[in-house]
C-alpha cells in the first residue's frame, strides 16, 4: 500500500487528538503556572506528551505505508510498530514521571501559590475538548467493530492498527486524568490541604503507567511478530485443505507483518498422484482464494512436503500453543465474507 493509500479515517483520528491536546497543553501549563497546582502541570505534561504521542502515531501512519522495495520485500508495516512504541515510551517517561515526581513534590513541600478559579475553567473547557477528541475514536472503533460483527472491546484488543488503539487509550485516560485533576483540586480548596492535589497529580501519573504499559505491549507483541488470531487461523487452514489436490496442512504459520499486511506460510502434504501442474495449480487457487477472501492477506507460500512426523493427518501443527491465541478472536483481514472483524485496506501481492 502506497504513502497516498494510508487509511484516511486512521490520520484524521491522530490528526484531530493531536490538534486538540496541543491547545489543552497550553492552556493546562498556564493555568498550573498561575495556580501553583501540581495536578493542573501534571495535567499539563500529561497533554505534552499525548500531543508528541500524536506526532509519533501520525508519523508511524505514514512511514508504516511505504511500499515493498528490493530492501524489504515485505514492505514497511512492521515500522508503524516502532513508532507507536516510541509513543508508549515517552507517555511512560515524559508524563508519568513528571506527574508522579511533582506529586510527591507537592505533598512534601505542602505550599500552593495561586487561585482556584482559573484552574477550574481550564478544567470544563479542557474536559469538552478531549470529549470531541474520543467521540471521533470512539466513532471510528464502532464502526469497524459493526462492520466485522464483533464488539469494540474486542476489536481494540485484537486490532493491528495501533494507532486507533493508541488514539482512544490516550483520550479515555485524558478525560479520567481530568476528573482525578478536578478532584484533588477540589478537596485541596475545601480543606486548605495540599495533599489532595499532590495525590492527584500521583494518580494521574500511575494512570498514564497503565495506559503506556498497554500500548508498549501490544506493539512489542506485534513487532515481535505476533500470528493471526486463532478464529482466522482455523478459516485459512479451512480454505488450504479444501483444495482439490491437498490431503492435509501438516504446519500453517501467520504473521502480521503490519496493520495492512498478513503472510501466511504452509507446509502442505498433496496427494501421492498429483501432478507439477496440479501442485502448481493448487498453489495459484489458494493465494486467490485467500487474498479475495481475506484481502489484507499479501503473501502467500506453499511448500509441498509430504507427512511430517507425530502430525495426526487432522490439524497443522501449530507453532505456539493454542492458549497463547485468541480462540474467538476476530481476524485482522478484510474479506469479502467473514465471521470476524479486519482492519486495514487492500492487499493482494504474493
């Protein structure tokens, strides 16, 4: 896929959140500067970092979709990763670590040196806009989540795209990260105790640990190298035995080489009286069926072999345990008919 093919509803997802924590960023940093809070400037590092986030995942969008060349012949996809872990490490040390260490600060030196007033404003008008922000992500989810009959949940569990993942993650700890800010505020203007606001600023900090250990993760797991989940895994191995000349798949392996691009890779046992030309022609009929049916499937590699040991002449072997899938996950392909969701655009290279 090529720079000008990025999935449009993906970067305006990453445009818009990072438009919108850019301007919370100013206006929490003035607003803690003025109040002498310390939830108010972790909130404020908080948005900091969820904006270079934003700069990391567009960049990661971008990059990610660079069409295969000589140098990598699988493409670029596997690159989105990096970057969106990147993202994850900075969310963990630029705004956990501030909020957290401010916190503590706070608590200890107990002083506060500023007016209310203006840190609730901020607050209210911070909260409408990143509710816009995760209304378009929370959009976004359910659509693809209703397009592949399955829940958002789901979905954002199992998604290649970690963009939209990151996206929303980020947006529901902003709002979270601004009720906990509220919060302590409040309790340390009714009771005159700084204590609450450097609680706040702590559990802001701890929030955004969670959210960063999430995506760091998942990305990891997927630059890994991390196979189709296993209700898709059983449809491909469905569709390599239907083939006419094929007596059994003696080992099917999958990977996801990034959030537009699967392989797929068997070793497959035809029968005894089949032909070079059958084979070559059983070879061409399962990357057509594949890639019409699972669009986002891109490569596709047979290798004719005869019964491996210990293989039962029923299922392929696998390379990983059955626990280590996701039993009834969603698949991460888009195809013209299917039981689960997919997420991504067009493949069909091979």
């Amino acid at each position: 896929m090529s720079e000008g093919e990025v999935k449009t509803e993906s970067v305006g997802t990453v445009v818009v959140a990072g438009s919108a924590n850019l301007a919370i960023a100013v206006a929490k940093l003035v607003a803690g500067l003025i109040s002498g809070s310390a939830a108010m400037l972790s909130e404020a590092a908080h948005s900091v970092a969820d904006t270079t986030t934003e700069v990391l995942l567009y960049l990661a969008l971008r990059r990610g979709a660079r069409p295969a060349d000589t140098r990598h012949p699988f493409g670029y996809g596997k690159e989105s990763y990096v970057w969106a872990f990147l993202a994850a490490l900075f969310t963990f040390v630029a705004g956990a670590g501030f909020a957290i260490t401010h916190g503590v600060t706070t608590i200890l030196v107990h002083r506060h040196s500023g007016d209310y007033l203006v840190s609730y404003i901020v607050l209210a008008v911070s909260f409408a806009i990143e509710s816009v922000s995760l209304a378009r992500a929370v959009r976004q989810v359910r659509n693809e989540s209703r397009r592949w009959r399955t829940t958002p949940r789901r979905f954002l569990r199992l998604t290649a795209d970690t963009t939209v993942k990151a996206v929303f993650l980020e947006d529901t700890a902003a709002l979270t990260g601004l009720l906990i800010a509220a919060v302590g505020l409040g309790l340390s203007h009714w009771t005159g105790d700084e204590l609450w606001d450097g609680l706040a600023s702590i559990a802001i900090g701890l929030l955004l640990l969670v959210v960063a250990a999430i995506l760091a993760r998942s990305n990891i797991s997927l630059l890994v190298g991390r196979s189709v989940p296993e209700r898709l895994h059983r449809e491909i191995e469905r569709e390599l035995a239907g083939l006419p000349t094929v007596d059994r798949i003696d080992t099917l392996m999958t990977m996801l080489l990034g959030p537009e691009d699967i392989l797929v890779a068997a070793k497959v046992d035809f029968r005894d009286d089949a032909t070079a030309a059958d084979i070559e022609a059983a070879a061409d009929e399962a990357e057509r069926r594949l890639t019409e049916r699972y669009r986002e499937i891109g490569y596709v590699f047979l290798d004719p072999t005869r019964s491996m040991p210990g293989t039962d002449g029923r299922r392929a072997r696998r390379t990983q345990e059955p626990a280590d899938q996701e039993v009834d996950g969603p698949g991460q392909s888009r195809p013209a008919r299917r039981p689960g969701p997919a997420h991504g655009g067009p493949a069909g290279r091979g």
